[in-house]
C-alpha cells in the first residue's frame, strides 16, 4: 500500500515503494505504421549508451535506413561524439539539449524529441529507424510511450552488482536491459552471475544481455534483438 504524505495544504501526494512501478505516462502511444520505429536507449551516467548507440550504428548502417537523436543536458557532446566517430552520416544525428535532468525530455515534455525526429524523417524519407539516445540519469528514467516503442535501459559492472536488484522502473520494465562492461568486472570487483541472476528474478521474462564492446565492437547481441523489432513497423 503506497505510503502518503500531508504537505499542510489540503491534500496528499502518494510515494510509491515498489522498485517495478513507473511514474504514469502522459502520452498515449502513437502509431507506428507509416514512421520510423523508435528506439530509446536509457541508462545512467557512464554507462555506455553513446557507445552502444555507436556501436548499432555500425552493426545496422549498411542495412537499415537509420537515423539517431541524442541528448544532453547543457552540450551536443553525445551527438559531436557519433558525428566525429563517423558512424552515420553527420547528417542523419541530431541533438537535443534538455536544459534540465534528462527524463524531462523522454518522458515528462517529449516535444523537443519528437521535433528532433521530425526533422529526421522529412530529411531522409523512409527512414526505418531513429534511436533515441537519453543523456544519463537514474534508475527511474525511462521514455514515454508516446517517443518510444521499445526501450533499452544500459546499466555497467562499475555501479556495482547491486545495480539490478536496486530496481527501479528503468531496469524492472525496460524492453530490453543491457550489462555493459563485463570485460571490467573482475577489475571493479562485481559478480556477474549474481547481477545476471539478480537483473533475470527482477525482470521476470523480459530478455537481459550482457556484453562487453571491448570483445563484441558491433554489439551483435543487442543488434539482432532490433532487427528482430524492425518487421512490426510493416504490420
């Protein structure tokens, strides 16, 4: 049962305990025939979202028509990074600078993204796909609906094993969750069999990966689980 706290004006707000639960969406979910899907890739601070972005840029750019919206709170850093690593097209990346903690611009007012978006498509018409790249923030961001169909939320080996079973919206109900930086495990002192069997008893039968882009540059694992998202754009 939520707990409630009085604030001395008349009404209560309800504080939510339950590490699975999400702040309610305020966008409905939009359709996704005649768009590009979206895919929103979340996580906190350092945890390797700019390089797995990178990394699917690589994996998928042959491929797919495929476009990326970055996001930053005061910089284009994310976005300057991809351009000059030269994944995509420097045209094909546009950046979003949030002027506040991220999950206001996935989440809470997701207007600035969807322009993003809508710059993309009306520069490259047909694109199949646009990520959505989060800047860092904690284990509650994760994106509305209404900006992404399917989330991936990027924890890393240097938070701490603990990381999966503090919970938490971003790593309970994400699409997909990722655990970077395995190679740095045993350097950090974080034991992968229990983060990997702490994220799989707090995530029920949503799918975990773990990976390392030291070993797997392409992240390989993570790409074909977006190819296999691509087809329901046609249906």
């Amino acid at each position: 049962m939520p707990a409630e706290h009085g604030h001395g004006h008349g009404h209560v707000h309800p504080v939510n305990f339950d590490p699975a639960a999400a702040e309610p969406d305020h966008f409905e979910q939009a359709p996704t025939a005649g768009r590009a899907y979206r895919i929103g890739i979340g996580g906190p601070v350092g945890s390797g979202k700019t390089a797995l972005t990178a990394a699917l840029c690589r994996a998928l750019g042959d491929e797919v028509n495929l476009a990326v919206v970055t996001n930053d709170i005061y910089t284009t850093e994310d976005a300057d990074f991809l351009r000059k690593a030269g994944v995509l097209d420097p045209e094909r990346i546009e950046a979003v600078q949030t002027g506040a903690c991220p999950h206001t611009a996935i989440r809470d007012d997701i207007t600035a993204n969807l322009d993003a978006v809508e710059r993309l498509e009306e520069r490259f018409p047909g694109l199949d796909l646009v990520i959505i790249e989060s800047g860092g923030d904690n284990l509650t961001a994760v994106f509305s609906r209404g900006l992404a169909d399917s989330q991936v939320f990027v924890v890393d080996v240097a938070g701490g094993d603990k990381v999966p079973r503090k919970g938490g919206p971003g790593v309970t109900t994400a699409d997909l969750l990722v655990i970077n930086k395995i190679d740095i495990a045993h350097l950090v002192g974080a034991d992968m069999a229990v983060m990997t069997s702490d994220a799989h008893r707090m995530r029920g039968e949503l799918p975990v990966i773990t990976q390392s882009l030291v070993d797997t540059p392409n992240a390989p694992a993570v790409a074909d689980w977006v190819r296999s998202l691509l087809p329901v754009r046609a249906g």
